[in-house]
C-alpha cells in the first residue's frame, strides 16, 4: 500500500474528525489575529463548547461519511476521544501534512491547536514522525492585521503554517501564505523536501487555508474560487499548464447563529476518493453538474455545520493511503 503523495489518487485509508468536544478556546492574541483578523478592535469573541446542537448534528453527518467511504472499501480510522482538544479533533487536515512516508506535525498557528495531532498520533506510527519547531508566540503576531486583509496576522519570526495552508501534487507542493502560513514556513517546508518543489500563492486570500481557494482534482485539471484566482496568472506556473475550471455560484448553507467560521465557498473544499469520484457537501449540485462534464462523479452528502465549524470534507480527513 502506497503512502499518499497527492489529493487524487485511489483512496485506501484516512483518519475523519470527530467533533467532540469541539470549541472556541479562550482568546489569546493568536486566535484573534489569525481567526478574527477581519472584525474590529470591539469585537468580542464567543469562546467555550460550541452548543450541542451542532455536535450532535456534526457527528450525525460525518458518520454518513465515514459509512459511505467504508462502502467504498477504504478504511476508516478515527480521532482518540479521550484527547480532549484545547480547539477540536474535528479537522485532522490541518494538524498533520502527510507527504509520502512522512508525517509533519506543522507549526500551527493557532496556539490552542499545538499538541492537537496528538489524538491521531496512534494512526501515524507507520509514518516518519517530523515534529515542527515552536514558533516563538511573543514575536509572532502582527496585531496591525485587525481590520486590514491586505496585512497578515503572522510576521516572519519563525516557521509557521497550518498543513492546511499546503496541497499536494506528488513533486509539487503548492503553499498559501496566510493568516496561517508564512514565508518561513513555506521555506521551512522547502528544507525537508529537498526533492519536492513548495509554490507558494500569495495575495490571493488571507483567511486563511488553501483547500477552500483550489481543489486538484487530477493531474492536469484543478477547480478554482473564481472570488479568489480571478485569473490563471494568479497559479503558480506549475498550475497554469493545468486546465483551470471555475466553481460555480455556491449554494449557501448557513452556520448556527453567531458561529460563521467560513463562507460559502466552502462547497470548493471537496474531497477526492479517486480521479473519477469527489464527495461535496449535498446541495452544491451546479458544481456536480460542472465536474459531471470532466467524467468525475460526486457524492452528494450532508454537513449541516460545515460554515459554523469551518471545515468541509476536505478539511475533516486526512488521508494516509492512496494507491498510485
């Protein structure tokens, strides 16, 4: 069995989140320059468990999930519940950046998200374990970025991204710099994968993961946020070769009442079981239509609360195993 080296292949194995215990942490500077950098300086952020409603429907939907993928033969593994996160185990995308045989626990930007991987270190045993340096939290934040999209929340101090901020294409890793990722880790990045070639996307959206903007989708085509790559010049050159399609208008599927984590493009953030078969969120059907035309098959599945936990089924897997 293959490790996973890219967002397409054949799926074989992967972890999918749980939500759990999920929460909004107390407010430190880092959570409100990186995941409120938009609001004003009055802004007061609504921190504890997220209400039982959204858990309870959360797990409900994400079962689906796991109960369509495991019909579908892939092996299913799942978060250790007796982690209790200072954030939630319901993202495992964003902890853990698997590259081949490789398992690198990022620099994360959110201070509440360190030592978050390890409710799925069990599942990583197989890999080589790479534990990212601390960033030294005193000098990393710009508090300059409150209000500003045009300035990043993260100075450039030391490495620090979330693995979210990278998407894989086998020798191509192509790195957003964000409110979760900047130039030293994407450098810092470059350092371990001396054979690999990290792209970063600059200036192309700020808050703050890469998998809501692009979706690659196999070689060759890639599904782009027209909100976001306004043009095939904004790619790095590697992706401008590629044929570029744009999502379509997303259908709007609402948050719980004072818990928007996303916007609506979060439907961009799919997830690939092979080249030829997608899941996305139930009701984003003109972009089923779209891929329908590329002879790639969707999965229409429900995630009531994917805006109000920011995540969409690409953010709550990691996949371990793809067959190449």
């Amino acid at each position: 069995m293959n490790f996973s080296s890219n967002e397409w292949d054949p799926l074989k194995k992967v972890i999918v989140g749980i939500t759990d215990d999920a929460k909004i942490p107390e407010a430190d500077i880092s959570l409100r320059v990186v995941n409120y950098a938009d609001k004003d300086e009055n802004f007061k952020i609504r921190t504890g468990l997220y209400p039982q409603q959204v858990i309870d429907e959360s797990n409900e939907d994400v079962e689906i999930f796991c109960d369509f993928l495991k019909k579908e033969n892939i092996e299913v593994l799942r978060p250790d519940k007796k982690y209790v996160p200072n954030y939630y185990n319901y993202c495992p995308r964003d902890t853990v950046l698997i590259v081949e045989d490789k398992a690198i626990v990022t620099p994360n930007a959110l201070a509440a998200r360190v030592g978050e991987w390890k409710a799925s270190s069990e599942h990583l045993k197989p890999f080589k374990n790479i534990i990212a340096p601390e960033p030294d939290r005193t000098k990393l934040y710009n508090i300059g970025c409150l209000g500003d999209p045009e300035v990043l929340a993260l100075n450039e101090t030391d490495p620090c991204f979330d693995a979210a901020n990278v998407l894989r294409a086998n020798d191509d890793l192509y790195y957003l710099v964000s409110n979760s990722g900047n130039k030293k880790g994407a450098k810092y990045l470059q350092t371990l994968f001396p054979n690999k070639k990290v792209h970063t996307i600059e200036k192309v959206y700020s808050y703050m993961h890469l998998d809501s903007t692009i979706a690659l989708l196999r070689e060759g085509l890639v599904l782009c946020n027209p909100k976001r790559i306004k043009s095939e010049e904004m790619l790095p050159k590697p992706l401008q070769s590629w044929e570029v399609i744009y999502a379509p208008e997303p259908v709007d599927i609402g948050y719980y009442p004072g818990y928007c984590n996303s916007s609506p493009w979060i439907n961009v953030n799919l997830f690939s079981i092979n080249p030829n078969l997608v899941v996305i969120e139930e009701h984003q059907t003109e972009l089923a239509k779209l891929l329908d035309k590329y002879n790639i098959d969707s999965a229409m599945l429900p995630l009531r609360h994917a805006r109000t936990l920011g995540g969409c089924f690409h953010c709550i897997t990691l996949d371990l195993h793809r067959a190449s």
